[in-house]
C-alpha cells in the first residue's frame, strides 16, 4: 500500500540564504518546466522549496526517496537569484 503523504504547502517557501544546509525530503513532485520541486524540512526547523531542473538531472532527486536525509547547498545566480546548486542524501 502506498504511503499517503500530507504535505501543507502553505508552510514552505523558497529560501533566501546561499549556503549548504541538512534536512529531511518531504515532498517532491514535477512542475511544468521540466523541473522538480521538492519541499524539504531543514535540521533547524525551516520549511523551504526548492527547483531542480533536468538540464542538471534533477540533481538526482528523481531517485531519492521521500523522507531521505539530504545535504542542499544554495548559490546565487548570475542573475542574483538564489539556486539550488547542489544535493547529496546523508
């Protein structure tokens, strides 16, 4: 039987600090860009999203499973925007 995942979006939001961060994967589902979103709980306590997109090859979040521990590091883009530049499961 498949796990049911409730999940209030509402609580999660993009981050705006660059930096490598630990937490559990939560959620995550494919949105209309060719990306992933993944909704992830960080060690602290913080609810945030993040977009991994194929060009990267999701990342490999396509293959880690719901409620892995994983490692994300965040940079700020060219255009100043901050990205998920990075994801390890630990």
């Amino acid at each position: 039987m498949a796990k049911d995942y409730k999940v209030n979006f509402n609580d999660y939001s993009f981050t705006t600090e660059e930096g490598t961060f630990s937490g559990k994967l939560d959620f995550k589902m494919f949105g209309k860009k060719q990306n992933i979103l993944v909704y992830i709980t960080l060690d602290n306590g913080d609810k945030i999203i993040a977009a991994a997109y194929k060009d990267n090859d999701y990342y490999g979040l396509r293959d880690i499973e719901i409620d892995s521990n994983i490692e994300v590091t965040f940079t700020k883009s060219q255009s100043g925007m901050i990205r998920l530049s990075d994801v390890n499961l630990i």
